[in-house]
C-alpha cells in the first residue's frame, strides 16, 4: 500500500471523517505513535500531508488493519488446508526485531535435527498475524519489541480459546523479576539473552512433547 501524493487532495476536498491524526491513529490500533509514522513511511497505513505539515491518515488503510489484526487471532472454522505443516514436521514461530538475532535462532534450529519448520516475525502484530496463518506448534519470543511487544501479544494470546494454549518459550533482555512484575505467566519458560541454547532446546522439545505423545 503505498502513501497518498501529497497533492492527491486539497483543503476543499477534505473530508474529516475520513481521515485521522497519527495519536489518534496510535489509540485506534493500539501501538505507539511511532509506530504509526513508520507504518505511514513505509505505505502500511496510507496518508495526506496538510498544508501545514501534518500527517492525516486514511480510516479506510486503518480499519483495513485492524480488521488484519482481529482476523489473525480469530480462531478459524478449521485449520486451512496450505498452511498445514508436513506430516511428521512441526512449526517454530520466532519472534524477535533483531534480524539477526531471528537468523541465529533459525541456523540453531535448524542444527537440531527436530523436523522443524521455523516461521518469523518482528513484532507481537506481525506475530499474530503469522499464528492466524500458520498455526506453529510452539512459539519463541523476545518481549521488548515496537509496536505490540511481547507482554500484550502474549495476554491476546492467552485470552482466545484458540491459541490460549499455544507452548510459548520467553527470551528476553530483561530480568526474571522484571519480566514477571510486567505480567508474564509462571507457566512460561523464560531464558534470559544471550540464549542458552541447550536448555533453549530442551525447553522446545518439552513444549512439543504433547504433539508427539
């Protein structure tokens, strides 16, 4: 979606209704008002350029995303058919805005000999909607991210009965007593970064334990 032409409209043909400022944007979708001028820079939300300098974003490109957002966490009639993983193979979903740290997890995954599938996302937003798409087997997160981090992607998780389940696996930059005041569950393991990556794979291969039983 790219941005509108700055001269695409005029003051005449503005109309109020159809548009918003970038906070009021931010309190639609629910993320930070930085995240919102990315998502304009990079033509995710479409948007005019007033005469006086300031951002008026399209309703339409915001609906457009918020509907993305709760269809990627509506659990679905049932699961579709291309997104199913091989017989025998299951899903990692990665979830991390260090690129690449997402490419160091994913040569470590791949190195396990599990019959893994590793799918990644840079964001809590991104991540759902990559879990209404391709339904992992287990997930591994960071939570210190922009836009949705991982504390309010993981309380949307766990408030749906349709991924409420899902194994999730924490590795985060923050401390053990930092992350759970936030609101993290006991019940997730948390590893702190840099991973250990052998207690990071027993930790998966526990969490996919109950696809195997």
């Amino acid at each position: 979606m790219k941005p509108l032409d700055d001269q695409a409209l005029d003051e005449a043909s503005y109309d109020p209704s159809a548009f918003c400022s970038t906070r009021q944007a931010a309190g639609l979708i629910g993320v930070s008002h930085r995240t919102i001028q990315l998502w304009v820079e990079n033509g995710t939300l479409q948007a005019w350029k007033t005469a006086g300098g300031h951002r008026r974003i399209t309703m339409s490109s915001i609906q457009k995303l918020v509907s993305q957002r709760n269809a990627a966490v509506a659990p679905p009639s049932a699961p579709p058919e291309p997104a199913a993983a091989p017989a025998g193979r299951r899903r990692v979903l990665i979830v991390d805005d260090d690129t690449a740290l997402l490419r160091l997890y994913e040569l470590e995954l791949s190195s396990w000999d599990l019959d893994l599938d590793v799918v990644k996302a840079a964001n809590g937003f991104e991540a759902l909607i990559r879990i209404g798409e391709q339904r992992p087997d287990v997930m591994l997160s960071d939570l210190s991210m922009p836009g949705m981090d991982g504390f309010r992607m993981i309380r949307t998780l766990r408030a749906d009965p349709g991924y409420g389940s899902m194994p999730i696996v924490v590795v985060s930059g923050l401390d053990r007593s930092t992350v759970h005041a936030m609101g993290l569950p006991e019940d997730i393991p948390f590893f702190p970064k840099p991973a250990p990556f052998a207690a990071l794979r027993r930790a998966v291969e526990d969490a996919l334990a109950p696809a195997t039983a």
